[in-house]
C-alpha cells in the first residue's frame, strides 16, 4: 500500500485532557507505537486559531498517523484553549499567545508525568511563537519550528536560544506568505547555532504529498534520523 494524504498506520492512540495551571481542560490525542519501543516524543502546537489551527491540522495530523510506525516517535496533540476539533472544544478562550503560555506548561506537564522520552517541541506557524517564547521554561530535547512568521517573538526572546544548549531547527518554505529564507536567516542569526532550512516550493500551509513528506522527514532528520528514508509504502518492504 502506498502511502497517501490519508493513510493510518498502525499506532496506538489514546484521548487525552490536559490540564492547564489556570483551571482550564485542554482535548488532545497521543499517539504511541502500536508494538516497538518508544525512541522520542514530538510535542506538537497547532496554528493560528483564529484562522483555522487546531490538533488536526494536517501535517500535525499526519505525524500522528505515520511517524509512530515510521520513526517509533509519539505525537502529543491538542488545541489550545478556546479551539475546537472533532476531539472536542478546549475550555477558555484565544488569549492571542499570552493564556497559552499555560497550555505549552500543561502539556510539557502530561508529557513529565507520563515519563515520555527525548520530547521535542514542534511549532508551527502561531505555535512556533509558543515555542520561541515559552519553550526553553521546560525541559526538552530540542524544538523544530514549521514556517515560523515571527509576528509576536521579538529579537530578545530569540536571542534566549542562543547558547541555551538546545538545537532549534527552522522549516522555512522558499515561497512562504510571511517569512521567507533569505529574512529568516537574518532574524535568526541572534541565535547562530539554529539550524535554518530552506523547503523549495514549499508554502506556509505544506499542502501537498510532495511539501508535507519533505516537513516530516526533516522533522524525523531532527529527532531520529536513524529512520530515514522514511518509506513510501506500507508494510515496509523486505530487503
């Protein structure tokens, strides 16, 4: 079977609720390897949710599909307070990046009481700046930043990466609506050990087989390189 936009793997999801510091339950999923051993742990924050972010955005959406049978990785999704998926609706409400500093705690929180390993924080577009802003305030392997708009982060919170011990790797699509390689490079050179990436046709959105394999396996390149290529087709092919 080849693997497609809308393939499942095997995994082993569980609903989970999440529990923020001001009160709030947060709806989210993990998901784990259906029978191998657990390797690291993506800890994913979805887009804007003003403009249609939520758990189930695709690429965070299709990580939780392949990549615990792919890359032996578990996938920590949820919406933010205020957002609603099939899941379900968080409680609270948008509070525009200053309340989800909370939700980033609940769930670097879940993810120390469920001793998941090696987590790696996962940003993309508003939840890049959850990230950048919020993220070196709890232990973590490293954190990956998809099409990163750097609307909210200001040069000062970039610069706390800098020296912080922690890789932080950048997915900037060439032809992206906010932020593009060239700028990218010059607003993160505060933190001269971050890893930018140019994507090639790629957009801010990652639609497409082709734009959403290329995030997933620079994803997998960070946390577990040891599974790449990532396969094509499933079950893997013997030999």
């Amino acid at each position: 079977m080849e693997i497609r936009a809308n393939t499942r793997l095997p995994r082993r999801a569980e609903d989970v609720t999440l529990h923020t510091a001001d009160g709030l339950a947060l709806v989210g999923e993990l998901a784990l390897p259906e029978r191998r051993p657990l390797v690291a742990t993506l800890v994913t924050f979805h887009p804007l949710p003003t403009q249609g972010g939520f758990m189930d955005s695709h690429l965070l959406r299709k990580a939780a599909w392949r990549l615990p049978a792919l890359a032996d990785l578990a996938v920590l999704r949820f919406n933010t307070r205020g957002t609603s998926s099939p899941r379900g609706t968080s409680e609270g409400a948008f509070d525009g990046g200053v309340g989800e500093r909370l939700d980033l705690a609940a769930a670097m929180d879940f993810v120390a009481e469920r001793a998941l390993p090696h987590p790696w924080q996962v940003g993309w577009s508003f939840g890049t700046e959850l990230v950048l802003e919020y993220g070196l305030d709890h232990p973590a392997d490293g954190a990956i930043l998809l099409s990163p708009p750097l609307h909210r982060t200001t040069e000062a919170q970039l610069a706390r990466w800098h020296g912080s011990g922690r890789p932080l790797v950048v997915l900037v699509p060439e032809l992206d609506d906010f932020l593009r390689p060239d700028e990218a490079r010059r607003r993160f050179a505060v933190v001269p050990e971050a890893r930018v990436i140019a994507m090639p046709g790629c957009r801010h959105l990652w639609v497409g087989e082709r734009q959403t394999r290329e995030a997933l396996t620079e994803i997998v390149r960070a946390v577990r390189p040891q599974a790449l290529p990532l396969p094509t087709e499933w079950p893997v092919p013997e030999g």
